[in-house]
C-alpha cells in the first residue's frame, strides 16, 4: 500500500528576505531519483525568494510478490484425476505405465486360479460391495447420497452369478476373514471420515471396470469355458456411467479443503491393501 511520507518545509537561505530593484536571481529546484529505493525525493538549492517553499510529498511504494499456489499433479482436470494419479503409481509397470509398485508374485497371466478360489473372490467381493450401497443409501453424511443409483452398483450382478454357479452343483461358501474386515472398516469410517471412505468408494468401482475386468476375462478362459459373469456386465454405456460418477466426485470435493483432500489420496494405498487380500483369494 502506498503511503505518504512528508519533507521538512524548507526554509529561506536568508534570515531577512532581500529585494531589490536590479534583476531577481533564482536557483531552480532541481530533482534528483533514487531508482534503487523507489522513492523520488527533490533537493532545492539556494536562492534569493523570500517565499518559502510548499511542502513537499515523498510517495513509496512496496508491493509484495504473492507465493505460487503448488500444484497437485491432476489437480487442473478436477480431484478424481488427483485420485487417479495416485492410484497408477501404486500399480506395477506392467499393469500400468505409471506404476511405481514392485511386482508381487506372478502376474495374473500366470495365474492357476481355482472354482473354490474364485467363488471366495466373488462373495467376499459381493459382502463389500453389500456394504457401499448400504452406507450410500443411508447416508449419515449428506455428500453419500450423491452415490446412489449410479449404475455401478455390483451387489445384484454378483447374486445372480452366485446363484449360477450354486445351479452347477457348487457350494457357495461364507465371508472369509478379508471380505469381513474390509467390510467392517468401511462401516466404522464411513460414520466419522468422509473423505476416506470416497477415497475407497472410488477406487472399489473404478478399478473393478478396469483391472477388474481384465482379470475376470483371463480367469473365465482358464476355469469357466470362456463365461463372462453378470459381474463384469453394465447396463448401457460404461463410460458414461463412469463420467457421471466422475462429475459428482468431482463436485464433492471442490467443498473440501486441500487438507482434507490430502487425507483423501493418503487412503489410497489402505484400499488397495484390502482389495488385494481379497484378489488373492482366486488363488487360495
């Protein structure tokens, strides 16, 4: 802010003023610039008026240079893209470019899945995702509601292809201890941290579209004649479910404040643990 600081009024050079009638001689006031300080101060020199001179005024300036805002990689494209980037660095190079994660056992190509492996896989999956749509019907935090009915819903899918399977003379097992845990951790978070439970919210759905799809299609060749489960079906277009459910993430989160979206990203690399545990049923 610019603030006004005054000069001393100057004084005559005489103590008497003298005038007389030969010519006045006068000393112009020259000005002299301290460009370093960015103040203009004026000097007068001598002379012989008798007037004193009109005070002058000094002006400086300070502007203070603003801190760059950091910027989170994704940030520009909206938070999901933040929520994205940090999901690919926790894959591994071969599951995706940006995969920063050293690789875990065999890669799913390999992979000698079994019928009773699988059908561990789909009903601890199905107690999960039991447990999203519940919490997002129910709602104890008003941004939850945004998630219902998206189309992504997987709990009846997978009912229909559990009783599939149970029509084919397999048992159909109970919960085991990797979909109960996930299970009861998403029921304690959801009631007191939003922004983690969004963070497993999404990383649930969105990876089951994508990994989830590629592993389903591989498991099918190996141990189900090629079968695609209802599991791995949406009803109308997939991508624009996904962007729908993109645009409402998108939406809750710009009321959030950096803090709280940093809490969110750091839930990440938990929801990939408990999915993992889950995934690696296919193989017990």
């Amino acid at each position: 802010m610019a603030s006004i600081t005054p000069i001393s009024q100057s004084q005559p050079i005489f103590n008497k003023p003298q005038f007389s009638t030969r010519k006045l001689s006068t000393h112009f006031a020259t000005a002299n610039s301290n460009f370093n300080s960015g103040v203009f101060t004026f000097h007068s020199t001598g002379g012989t008026l008798a007037a004193p001179l009109k005070k002058k005024m000094v002006i400086s300036s300070a502007t203070t240079a603003e801190k760059p805002k950091k910027r989170y990689p994704g940030e520009a494209k909206g938070f999901v893209e933040e929520m994205r980037f940090v999901a690919m660095k926790l894959h591994t190079r071969d599951q995706a470019k940006e995969g920063e994660k050293e690789p875990e056992g065999q890669p799913v190509a390999k992979w000698e899945p079994s019928i009773e492996g699988y059908l561990g896989f789909l009903v601890d999956s199905k107690l999960v995702y039991d447990t999203l749509e519940r919490i997002v019907q129910k709602a104890d935090f008003p941004e939850y509601a945004e998630f219902r009915n998206t189309e992504l819903e997987r709990t009846g899918s997978l009912a229909k292809d559990l009783e599939w399977f149970k029509e084919q003379g397999h048992a159909i097992p109970e919960p085991s201890s990797p979909g109960v845990s996930y299970a009861l951790y998403l029921e304690e978070l959801s009631k007191k941290d939003p922004q983690s439970f969004i963070c497993h919210f999404y990383n649930i759905y969105f990876a089951h579209t994508a990994g989830g799809r590629m592993i389903g299609k591989k498991v099918a060749e190996k141990i189900l004649n090629n079968r695609e489960l209802e599991f791995y079906k949406w009803d109308g277009d997939l991508s624009q479910l996904l962007q729908s459910v993109r645009e409402k993430l998108n939406r809750v989160a710009e009321s959030w404040t950096r803090e709280e979206k940093n809490h969110c990203l750091e839930e990440t690399e938990k929801s990939f643990k408990f999915s993992g545990d889950i995934l690696r049923l296919i193989l017990s």
